[in-house]
C-alpha cells in the first residue's frame, strides 16, 4: 500500500531485510547476474536460478543456470512449494 502522508522508511524496511536475512540473499542473487555479464551471456528475457535454490539453502557455489522466467518461479520458492514427495 502506498505511502500517502508521510515518506517511505528506507531505513527500516533495509533493517527489517536484515534481520530476515533477505538481505543476504538479495546480494548473492545479484552477484550470481554480475558473473553471467562479465562472461559475456545475454540473459535478455531470463532469470538466473540457482541449481540449488536460495530459499533451500543454496548459494552461488551450488552453481547458476539460465532459465525463462517461467520455469524458474513455478520451481517452488518460499511462497509457492511445489511437488513434494
């Protein structure tokens, strides 16, 4: 919901992704787009997925693919599981 009378808290939504550990996440989402630019690939149109995923545990180390944006949301993040088993 937008904020009418009064100005947006930067400050306390950036602590309160802190504390949840978005933060850490968010940053190594961004590294993970940083290397796919510096080697070159046109990602155009796709998202960067972690083979592991974030929200699972896993990292940049776990290795990146490129994927469409569709296939990489419905694989079951935080919000929306997917098949289990």
């Amino acid at each position: 919901m937008p904020y009418k009378n009064k100005p947006r808290p930067y400050k306390k939504e950036y602590k309160q992704q802190k504390s949840r550990g978005e933060h850490k996440d968010r940053m190594e989402r961004q590294r993970a787009r940083r290397k796919m630019d510096k080697k070159g690939i046109d990602r155009k149109g796709k998202d960067i997925a972690h083979k592991k995923a974030l929200s699972r545990g896993g990292s940049n180390k776990d290795g990146v693919k490129l994927q469409s944006p569709k296939k990489n949301r419905a694989a079951g993040g935080k919000l929306s599981r997917g098949k289990r088993k």
